[in-house]
C-alpha cells in the first residue's frame, strides 16, 4: 500500500507491505467452537493445534480429515470411534494474557489435564547455542523480514538445527500451527526440541508448550511471572533475553551445560 513516509520533517509517498490479519473460526465436528485473528496460512494447522494446546484434541487418531470449508472457516472431522469431552467446549476457555488476566487454576486446570511427563535429561542446553537460536530464526523469518509485524515461534533440535518455523500477527497462534503441523504428523511430544519465541513468554505459551511436552523454551523477550510459576511447577527450562553471549535463566537450570561464573570482586 502507498504511504507517507516521514524523515527528517518531510515527507513522501513510500509502498509498504503490511502483515495480513483476518478472523479464522475454527470448527470440530461442524460445531463452531473459537475465532481467532491470524494471518492466513497453515489454517489446518492451527486448528488442530488449537483444539490440542485446549485439551480437546489428545492424539493424532481422533482426527479423520482437516477441511477449509469456507472463506477463512476450517473444520476438523473426528474419526467413527472418537469421542470428546463435549461439556468441555460448553465451558468458556481460560482468559489469557493477550486480552485479560488469566489465574492460578488455570495451573491447577493443567495439572489435571493429562500432560505428557517432560523428562528432567533432556534436551541437554549448551549456552553458545541458545545464544544463536534467535538470529536463525530472523534470517528464516521471511514474512517478517517483508512486513516487521509478524511473530515468530520455531523448533529446534539440541544442536541448532531448525527443523519447523511458523509466523503468524498472533504469538499464540504461530505456536499453535507450529504444534499443529507435529500433531498431523504423529510427532508428540516433542520432549527433546526446543521452542524459541520471537517475542516475551507468556503463561500462555508455556502453557501450549506443557501440552506438547516440550522441555525447553528460549524467548527474545522476557517471560511474565505467571509463566515462570508454570515452567517451574512442570520443570520447563524457560530461558529470556536470548542474545548471542548472554541470556537469563528463569527456571530449569538443570538442563543447561554451564560452568560456576568467579564470584565478583567486592
């Protein structure tokens, strides 16, 4: 689109590109159950991995097919011998972050929900690697590098390697088509990866990242106090302020290869 483009007190004319965002309303069973804005894309994916981070999908043999059947519509069908929690879609999702206050039985919610045991060994951290995960992910990022309003979420394996990339205008979103795409593959939990944010870790985040078993969360930003009491109370390594030679560790120490620091100098 044609804009102005202030420099210096003048301005001109300028093309620019803007992220898209338009709603997406997700069914299951031709039963409408969420709408969401995102940028169009990977729609299957963030479906089912919407109705998975929710505790509505478990496992990859409830779903038969995955269908656009409209204009920004999607629906997932269930297998003959599914079946589902149907009280559970009557009852409304839990408020998150990005437009309220979520509490502490949202926790107590997820400590009943069934999660995977995230396994204490695994994946093993080595600092000059986490250091480089966020500049992998900005030289991957290609909408963003287009549009700068996009955000990103990625899988890494313990060595650095990019294995999947999402981007979406919803932090949320892009990790739930991230967790989509493994689902559809048959590949939960996801106990040996490690997922880096483009943004801050919020409890919900942490929370999508509980129900796919994964042990280790790396963040640009900062991570809110809600979602280190989370990472915390399912021994998630939840890891802000990446940078190459420098990160803080809010939980989960124990799975980064580390050596003590000299104590400082008085």
């Amino acid at each position: 689109m044609t804009i102005q483009r202030v420099e210096r007190g003048a301005a001109r004319a300028a093309e620019d590109v803007l992220a898209v965002e338009e709603p997406l309303e997700i069914s299951i069973g031709g039963r409408n159950v969420s709408i969401t804005m995102r940028t169009p894309g990977n729609d299957e994916e963030l479906a089912v991995g919407f109705l998975f981070s929710e505790g509505i999908l478990r496992d990859r043999g409830q779903v038969s097919q995955v269908a656009i059947t409209g204009d920004n519509q999607v629906n997932v069908s269930l297998a003959g011998s599914a079946s589902l929690d149907l009280a559970r879609l009557d009852r409304h999702f839990y408020t998150s972050s990005s437009c309220g206050v979520c509490g502490k039985t949202s926790i107590q919610s997820l400590e009943t929900a069934g999660c995977p045991v995230i396994p204490r060994d695994r994946p093993l951290l080595d600092p000059a690697v986490v250091g480089r995960l966020p500049e992998t992910l900005r030289q991957s990022q290609q909408v963003f590098a287009r549009t700068g309003g996009l955000h990103g979420a990625a899988l890494f394996d313990p060595a650095g390697n990019l294995l999947d990339l999402r981007e979406d205008v919803g932090r949320h979103n892009a990790v739930d088509k991230l967790i989509g795409a493994r689902f559809l593959r048959g590949d939960l939990p996801l106990s040996d990866r490690i997922l880096l944010l483009s943004g801050r870790a919020s409890f919900e985040l942490v929370q999508k990242a509980v129900m796919a078993g994964i042990g280790a969360i790396v963040a640009v930003g900062a991570p809110s106090s809600l979602a280190v009491e989370l990472a915390n109370q399912f021994g998630i390594t939840l890891i802000g302020f990446a940078r190459p030679e420098r990160f803080n560790v809010y939980s989960g120490e124990f799975r980064l290869r580390v050596r003590e620091a000299p104590p400082e100098k008085p």
